[in-house]
C-alpha cells in the first residue's frame, strides 16, 4: 500500500479561535483571511511555556519571514513560485518594498514623459500648437535626453534581473512577459546606440513606441486586461464582420441610389462659350441638384465607404442626408435604415458581445488571482506549521498541537507589509470617550447623533439657496461693491460652520473625528473657507461699517474673494451627496470607477506600493498604452505634413462657401502631429468622434493618399469600438454589484456605512468565483520547486 503524502492529508478542524475581529476582515474583502486565522490558532491546552520559549529568537526564523512572505502575496494577489531562502526573501521584501517600487514607478513616468521633451519637443514660447503662430521650440540638448533615457533603460534592466533571480531561471523561461521584457530592453538599447551614432538624427526612434510595455509589464491585473482584450477580440470578429458586411452593401446601394452627376461633353464647351448655352447649363441645375449627393458623398467607392462609416458615429448627420434628402423625403429611408441596422443594432450587440466575453474572460483571470491568494495564505499556514512541529520535537515541552499559537500569528501579522485598506480593517472603530459633567455629555451626545448631521446639512443647503437669491437679483451689485447682503450671510454661516467642526472634533476626539472621511472633508472646507473670509475681511473690511478702503493695490479683486468664498460653500454642499441613499448609490460607483480606472492613468499616477490599488488602474493603463502609442507612430507618419500659408489655394477657396467644413475653414491648425502633445489632443478629438471625418479629409489631402485613413480607423476601432465598449462593461458591472449590494443591505439600520465600502476589481467578480478545493492548493503547494513542507 503506497504511503500518503503527509501534505495533502486532511487536517483535523481546529475548535478554537483566535481573539481576532475577523468580522471586519469579511467586511472588506479579506473574507478568507478568517479561514487562515481559525486554522493557524494553537488548543486552548498548549501550556504559557511552551509560547514563550517558541517566541524566542522569532525574528531571525525562516518560517516566520517564509510566512510573512506569504502573506504579503497572497494580499497582493502574487505568485508565491520564487526563492525562499533567507537572502533571497530578504532581498524580494526590499524589492516590493514602497520605496522601491516607488522608484520603479518613478522611473517609468520618467521614461514616458521624455515624449513631450525629445524631438520634436512639445515646449513652445508661445504655449501653443497652432501652425499659424507656432513660436520657437525649446529643444532639449540631445546629449541629456540620452542619458536620462539609458539611466531608465539601465534601471529597467535592473528590474528585470532582479525579478529573474527572485523567481529562478525555470520560472523565467516559462514567463512570456519576462522574456518579452528582456526583448524589449534589449531592442532599446540597441535602439538607444543607434541614436548616438547617428547623433540624434535617425529616421525612426523605435524604442519611443515600444516604451508602453514597461508600463504593462509592472502591472499585474493590467496584465490581465491585455490578456483579455486579445481573447475576446476574435469572439467579437463575427459582429465585426457582419458590420464590414453591412458597410459594404449599403456602400454599393448607395453609390446606385445616387449616382455621381455626369456633365455632357456638349454642355461643358456650351458653358463656356455662349450664353444660351450657359442657360442650357442653367437648365440642368435640377438634375445636379438631385444628384448632388453622388458628387458630395457617393463620388467614389473609397468615398462612399468612409461617408458611411462616419455616419455610423453620428459625426456628419444630418449633414451627409441633406442632398437627398432635399430632393426627396424617402430618400431619408436609406440613412434611417442604415443607422437603425448598423447603430443601434449591431453596435449595441457588439456592447452585449464585448461585456458577456470579458466578464467571462475576466472572471477567469480574478479566480486565478484568488487561487494565487488561498495558496499564499496556506502556505504561510503550513510553514507556520512546521516550524511549530520542529520547535516542539526539539524542545523537552510535552505538549501537542497541529496548529501555530496565537503569539507568533500576531507577530507575523504584525510585522507584515499590509495596504490601508487591510490595516484599517484589523482596528476597531475609536469610541467616543464620554466626559464626566452631565451637562457636557449631553452636548456630546446632541453633537454625535446623525440628526446634527442633518441640521448642519439643512444649513448648508440653506446657505446656497441664499446665495442663489443673492446671484439672481444683485449680480452687478456684489461684483462692486463690499456692502452686500451676500457679504453679510457669508460671515453668519462660516461662523456657524466653524463652531460646528469645533464642537464635533472636541465631541468626537480627534481619532474618531478622522475616523470619518466626511467629518474630514467639511473640517477642510471649513479651515479655507475661513482662511479665505479672514483675508477678504482684512483686505475689503467688514460689510456695512467703516469707509471704503482703496483697493487698487490690492493682492486679489473683491469680485474673487467673492467668487473664492461662495465656491468653497458650494462645495462643501456636495456632502450632502452621500446623505441621500440613492445619490449616494450612483456616486459611490463613480468613485469605484475612479479606483478602478486610474487607470485607464496607469501607474504613470504614482501612488503607494499596493498592488490591490495599483492593478486597479489596469483599464485606464490600458488607453494610456494606447494613447502612448498612436501618439509616437502618429508622428512618425504625419509630423510636418500639414503646413499652414496665407497663399494656400484650399484655404482662398473657402472663402466662396465650396469647402465649408474643412480643416482650413473650421482653423483646426492646432490640431497636427507635429509634436507629442499635439497628438494626444488629435487623438482625443478622433476617439470623441465629432468631426473627425474633417480629419480624415485633411490628412489624406495633405499627405497626398488615402491609405492616411487606415490609421484614423485602426485609432476608431481600437479606442471606441474596443476600449470604450469595454469601459461600458465595467460601468454596468460596477452598478449592477453596487445595486445588488445596496438592494440587500436596505433593510439594514447602517446602509450608508455599507454601500460606502469600496469596491475593488476582484470584489466585482468575487460573487462570480469559487473556493478553490483544498486538495487543489496542496497540491499547488508540493509542486512548489524551492519549498520543502514535509518533516
């Protein structure tokens, strides 16, 4: 009979618990920490002894730096498959430190925003893109743009071999994104030698466009969203398809319905000879008229094409429809039919398609993570183990427990690198600490009940009600002069609003003062609005008394101090926002969408080291990846392509009406490719679709080809019909939980305290996932090359 593995045998439940809210645990999203907790806690019959000898020399222990390890992934949703001896640990921890990752982001950002410094610069002395007054650019030396870049390039490469020590040269072969890395780096620097030989004036800078990568890479959940994206783009080929199909046809029925105007060879030399023959001309005006919409959108195949193709955004209706339209009503019918077909149906299905495939896709991926997370949680649970089984054979304690004792848990726990969010939950609420006079307690008591909320919130609406009479019926008035009502109910009301912060942080006490975001969030308002009232009173005086002072010398207008005050009131009033359970449903989405997409401003937004708020950002690092992107090829295609002159044909042309709606005519000469910045901003205007059909007219005609077009479109397809479709699927996903939550929790007495709990990404899916087996993470864990739990 073959001999079982000790690791995967079935553990005996543990009865006792350690004395650990892991409640509040469950409440924000570390739900399972709990089972780590129940199962790591020694019997109640280990003896003190044997505790105190086991905490000896804790410190300098492997399993218990193995352990906080451990955890740390398992938070962070890492692979816990890298070294695990005591240099190598000591070594990971310094290299996910904040510190360091802070330099690492560092770097990165450094290395993406050499784009607005490297030529062509995006630093005008007029401040401008405007090809009409474009001013000097400030060029950068090219032999400090180069080191700063090989600096960066040279860190990154440090990075990468870093994280190939630290996970062993077999993880590294089995890693695509390590090895493209390698690839990436090693093209840059080859790049990067290029540059130097040709003293800065090579052709094509193929690094610049490469350098979206390295924010990729540092990202794990953006990682995911990559992986995703190119999953679910070939499920989505079939309705891509169907509407190249239904392009096409409605392409050729159009250039049928309206064909281009054909002039007899007669009539042109007619036209120009006589008279009578111009009145021929004259004649036939009817027949051009009916068929101008061939000449205007249906000339060419090519043009036919991208005619409807901007009508499927809605950028040129009704524009496109007019021609035919004025000639015939129902000729309206074929541009009704088209957008009903091509807008609202399949593009909406194609927003069915794209969320039904990620979330599947995605829901995926986040159990993966949540595999990677049980695994490190056992992990630490099972070297805890062993360590607690070697200590007590060498020991001379008789005593017995397959579990840790709860000392050495809290000293694991404590000594590990936590986020905020786990950190705030392991601390309880602060109590408010009662004063002894009756009278005083009774204050104490007014002040932290939710009905002073609500009266301060009746103030503040009351106070913009004011302010709103005041602005309607004095506007001039108060603009002029110091001697308003406004003045007057401004000094009342932030008199009030400071005694009331006043009076609830003495209430409160400072800790569960701070407690509360909201308390924060008024007790600053409340600190620059006095601040700003203080000034505007020691600079205008006081409303109604004394003369009136001189203030042509004076730092800031009245009109601004004025304007300064009643904002900061207006804002303060947003508070009450989160008061009303329904506002507070919608903007409380908002705000998950902000951690969720900061994204979509990468990690180009420095923050601390917290990988459950850095990956956060993935959809955003997603477009910024993209925006990077198209920006640098964009230049490298159209930069110094549209040239801006006072003798331009196009541009004296337009003066007759014939090329109404053109680049020229509408003056978008700030929009080029002729710097980083500028780019960005075109590529912007095209992902908002609006008049980007004059864009793609302005390119082609000054780059003398269509195929320019193949680049608007890819940037069409790729922003709006991907991304943006994928950014609707993360709204609705994040409602629907959002609702689902707030449905459930209505019924409850705190239902403001917990629709406020944010949500993560993996909390978004989390009803989605399972509990990975037991049996599963075992095994995981005997496969583990460098970690050796037998005894």
């Amino acid at each position: 009979m073959m001999e079982t593995d000790p690791l995967i045998q079935k553990r005996p439940r543990h009865t006792n618990v350690a004395d650990i809210d892991t409640a509040s645990l469950n409440s924000s999203g570390y739900e399972n920490s709990s089972s780590f907790v129940s199962s790591a806690v020694s019997g109640s019959q280990e003896s003190l002894a044997s505790v105190v000898s086991e905490m000896e020399n804790i410190s300098d222990d492997l399993g218990v730096l193995q352990a906080k390890v451990f955890i740390e992934d398992a938070l962070k949703y890492r692979s816990i498959h890298h070294k695990v001896d005591e240099k190598t640990l000591k070594l990971y921890r310094v290299y996910y430190s904040q510190p360091v990752q802070w330099f690492l982001y560092f770097i990165i950002f450094t290395i993406h925003i050499l784009a607005f410094f490297e030529f062509p610069s995006s630093i005008t002395t007029t401040w401008t893109s405007d090809l009409r007054n474009p001013g000097r650019r400030v060029e950068v030396m090219c032999g400090l743009m180069q080191t700063v870049d090989l600096i960066c390039i040279l860190c990154l490469l440090a990075d990468v071999m870093i994280k190939c020590y630290l996970i062993g040269a077999k993880r590294m072969l089995r890693s695509k994104w390590i090895i493209a890395y390698i690839f990436i780096i090693s093209i840059s620097l080859i790049d990067w030698f290029i540059t130097i030989g040709s003293s800065c004036n090579e052709t094509i800078r193929y690094r610049r466009i490469l350098r979206p990568f390295f924010l990729l890479q540092n990202s794990t959940l953006m990682k995911k969203t990559v992986n995703c994206l190119r999953r679910t783009v070939p499920e989505v080929a079939s309705v891509l398809l169907m509407l190249a199909i239904h392009l096409y046809f409605f392409t050729l029925l159009g250039m049928l319905l309206f064909p281009k105007p054909v002039m007899s060879k007669n009539d042109v030399i007619s036209a120009n000879i006589t008279n009578l023959s111009l009145d021929t001309y004259t004649a036939n005006q009817n027949t051009f008229q009916k068929n101008q919409e061939g000449s205007k959108h249906f000339n060419t195949l090519g043009d036919s094409f991208m005619s409807l193709l901007v009508l499927l955004t809605t950028a040129n209706n009704p524009d496109v429809t007019m021609p035919a339209y004025s000639v015939n009503r129902f000729y309206a019918l074929f541009f009704i039919v088209f957008l009903i077909i091509g807008l609202y149906c399949l593009m909406n299905m194609l927003t069915a398609i794209i969320f039904t495939q990620f979330k599947g896709i995605f829901t995926n991926s986040m159990q993966s993570s949540l595999f990677r997370k049980r695994v490190g949680i056992r992990a630490a649970f099972e070297v805890l183990r062993k360590r607690s089984r070697v200590f007590r054979n060498k020991s001379s304690l008789n005593t017995f427990s397959q579990g840790v004792s709860v000392e050495v848990l809290k000293h694991v726990i404590k000594d590990c690198k936590l986020d905020s969010m786990a950190k705030k939950v392991l601390i309880s609420k602060p109590p408010i600490i009662w004063v002894q006079n009756s009278c005083l307690a009774a204050i104490q008591f007014v002040v932290s009940h939710r009905f002073f909320l609500y009266f301060g919130n009746l103030v503040a609406i009351i106070n913009v009600i004011c302010i709103t009479i005041e602005l309607g019926q004095n506007y001039e008035y108060i603009s002029t002069t110091k001697d308003s009502n406004l003045g007057v109910m401004n000094i009342v009301f932030i008199v009030y609003y400071v005694l009331e912060q006043s009076v609830k942080l003495w209430a409160l006490g400072i800790r569960l003062y701070m407690w509360d975001r909201g308390n924060v969030f008024d007790g600053l308002i409340t600190i620059a609005l006095f601040t700003a009232e203080c000034v505007s009173l020691a600079i205008f005086g006081f409303p109604f008394i004394g003369s009136k002072r001189s203030i042509s010398n004076a730092v800031i207008t009245l009109w601004d101090a004025v304007r300064i005050v009643n904002i900061l009131i207006m804002v303060r009033l947003l508070r009450i926002i989160t008061q009303i359970k329904t506002m507070n449903l919608v903007i409380v989405t908002l705000f998950d969408l902000v951690r969720n997409l900061q994204a979509f401003a990468g990690i180009l937004v420095v923050r601390s080291l917290n990988i459950v708020y850095i990956d956060h950002r993935a959809f955003a690092g997603i477009l910024v990846v993209i925006f990077y992107s198209f920006a640098i090829l964009g230049i490298e295609l159209f930069q110094g392509k549209i040239k801006y002159s006072t003798n331009s044909t196009m541009t004296s042309n337009c003066s007759d009406g014939n090329c109404c709606g053109t680049y020229e005519q509408l003056e978008y000469w700030a929009n080029n490719f002729d710097d980083f910045a500028a780019a960005l901003v075109v590529l912007w205007d095209v992902m908002v679709v609006n008049n980007w059909m004059v864009f793609l007219d302005a390119f082609s005609r000054h780059t003398g080809t269509k195929w320019s077009q193949l680049y608007f479109i890819s940037w069409w397809l790729l922003s709006v019909v991907i991304s943006l479709h994928v950014f609707t699927a993360l709204i609705i996903e994040n409602f629907t939980m959002r609702w689902d939550k707030h449905q459930e929790a209505r019924d409850q007495i705190d239902t403001q305290s917990t629709s406020l709990n944010p949500l993560t990404v993996h909390d978004m899916f989390r009803s989605s996932l399972k509990e990975p087996a037991e049996n599963e993470i075992l095994l995981e864990l005997r496969n583990h090359q460098h970690l050796q739990l037998h005894t």
